[in-house]
C-alpha cells in the first residue's frame, strides 16, 4: 500500500471507518479535505457486534492538481496527434466545472479537422479521451471544438429542434431528427425540455441514435407510444 | 501516417512496446496493419468499434490531407 513516487498525489489508506480511513490519508498527503478527491474503494462494515465480520474501510484520496497536469497532458497528446496528421495548429485548454475544453485553431483547415457532419472531430474527442485518460489512469471529461464550430452547431440544431416541434405541433404527428451522436442529441432533448406540447425520446442502436419529437397528448392510443425508449 | 497510427495505439494500450505497425503498400492505397499485445485488442476496438472506427476516420482525414488513400487492418 506505500506509494513509491518521490511526491505523493495519491494513497490508498484504511481505517475502521471510510472517515478515519480519509483522515489519514489527509495526513500522510499534508492535504485538506477540500484539496483532494475520495473514491471509496471498500465501504467497511463493522460486522456483527463489533465482532465477527468486520472489514476495513479502503479509500483512495488523490489530490487535486487544479487541472494542470491534465491540462498539460491534453494540450501535449493533440499537439503530437495533429502533427503527425501534419496540421499545424494551436490547442489551448481551459477548465470549467470540471470540464476541459479544448480549443484548436489550425492554419486554414479547420474543415479537415471537423469531418463532414463534425464525425472527425468527433473521433478526435474519442481518442484524446481515451489516451488521455489512460495516460492519467482516470476518466477525463473534455470537449473539443474546431475553429468555433460546436457553437455554431449547437445554434443549428436548437433551431432545427424549434422548427420541428412547430411542425409536430401543427400536424400532431411525430418526427425524428436525423442519427446524431450524444452530445448533439442532448442538444434536441435539452432545446425542447420545457416545451410541454412535445416530448423526446431517443430511438435506434449504436452511437448514432435518433431523437424523435412527438406530440405530449396523442390524439389516440394506438400502442405507438412505447416504441423506443430513453438513452 | 504510420507514425499517427503508432502514437494513438500506444497511447491506449497497457502494453506500449507491443505494439507494431505496418505499413504495406499498394498501387493507390496503403494498408496499416496493428498488432498488440494479448489483452490490448479490445482498447484499439472500444465499444461497438469506436475506437477502431476513430482511428480510422482521423487516418483517413490525414491521408486525405496527403492525397493518398490508407486503410488500417488490426490484427490479431
């Protein structure tokens, strides 16, 4: 259980509650509580009276960097990645609410970057999640856009979702957005949310799945209604 | 562009040093076969093959760039 790095940013520690466990842990990384994350890796339990059965709680703390080290990683992963693709570029990385979003600007061919319907940048994402994730041993959440295009896409497809929920509404039928992958669905689902006329839900396998938009009172029960089903 | 495919696929696998690429070359296209290490296939596939399918689509956008065509075959 001894950590071996010169400089300690995690330990795994016991204790007979997963409270003391974090304690000490706090105390062998000279951390505070609010400098670290926990992951409880054994909840403990204190067995029967006290006496048979008892484990010990097992936490993880690990301290927080303020981002920078992921920051660093993120930026240092794509700029190789873009210059073995040979597309010089700048990446910039900013943290918010735990999200890094990262910004690259390239010399003129931000549209090689961004793919028809987005799809390369939507495998740059993949894979810089992926690497930089295993790289750093843990789940990294980050977005990535391209020359301003998530903004402008998310523009486009709110007002597509408006447009067609005015058409569900004035025809009563329902209709279904074209295959988007996650993030843009959400978009749809997000746009309409507090629209009480229509309802979404998503239908179709895989990640390119459909947003259906449909009217929120059926004009009858005609067992379409449970077709699909939620993400 | 065999390089791009080394750098992603060592990036994911617990097994760096297994990995192998390489690269054959056709009349128009140019085949990239990977190799990993036993228990490193299913990081270059990912789920349903997105990962597979990323590495692809960003191969493509960079032999695009060079006017050329690439495939990547993963190997067992």
């Amino acid at each position: 259980m001894e950590n071996h790095l010169t400089e300690s940013h995690e330990v795994v520690n016991e204790g007979r509650t997963v409270e003391e466990a974090i304690e000490s842990a706090l105390a062998r990384l000279g951390a505070t509580r609010d400098e670290v994350e926990v992951e409880v890796l054994e909840e403990g339990s204190k067995g029967v009276l006290g006496l048979v059965g008892a484990k010990q709680a097992r936490v993880l703390v690990r301290k927080r960097d303020g981002g920078q080290a992921t920051k660093a990683k993120i930026e240092e992963m794509l700029s190789n990645l873009l210059k073995l693709m040979e597309i010089s570029a700048q990446v910039s990385v900013d943290v918010k609410d735990d999200i890094h979003l990262v910004r690259i600007d390239t010399a003129g061919v931000d549209g090689l970057l961004i793919g028809k319907k987005g799809q390369n940048l939507e495998a740059l994402e993949h894979l810089a999640r992926r690497m930089v994730g295993k790289q750093l041993k843990r789940s990294v959440r980050l977005q990535i856009d391209v020359g301003g295009y998530r903004e402008r896409r998310t523009n486009a497809l709110k007002n597509k979702a408006l447009s067609m929920a005015a058409k569900v509404k004035a025809s009563n039928k329902e209709m279904q957005v074209e295959p988007l992958p996650a993030s843009e669905r959400r978009i749809i689902h997000l746009a309409l949310a507090n629209d009480p006329q229509v309802r979404t839900y998503t239908v179709g396998d895989g990640d390119l799945k459909s947003v259906v938009i449909a009217p929120q009172r059926r004009s009858r029960s005609n067992g379409e209604a449970r077709k699909g089903s939620g993400e | 562009m065999k390089e791009l495919v080394e750098y992603i696929a060592k990036a994911l696998v617990d097994n760096p040093d297994m990995v192998q690429v390489r690269e054959v070359e056709g009349e128009k296209t140019t085949v990239y076969e990977l190799r990993v290490g036993p228990g490193d296939l299913g990081k270059v596939i990912g789920k349903r093959g997105r990962t597979a399918r990323s590495i692809r689509t960003l191969l493509n956008a960079a032999a695009t760039k060079a006017g050329k065509r690439a495939v990547l075959e993963i190997l067992e």
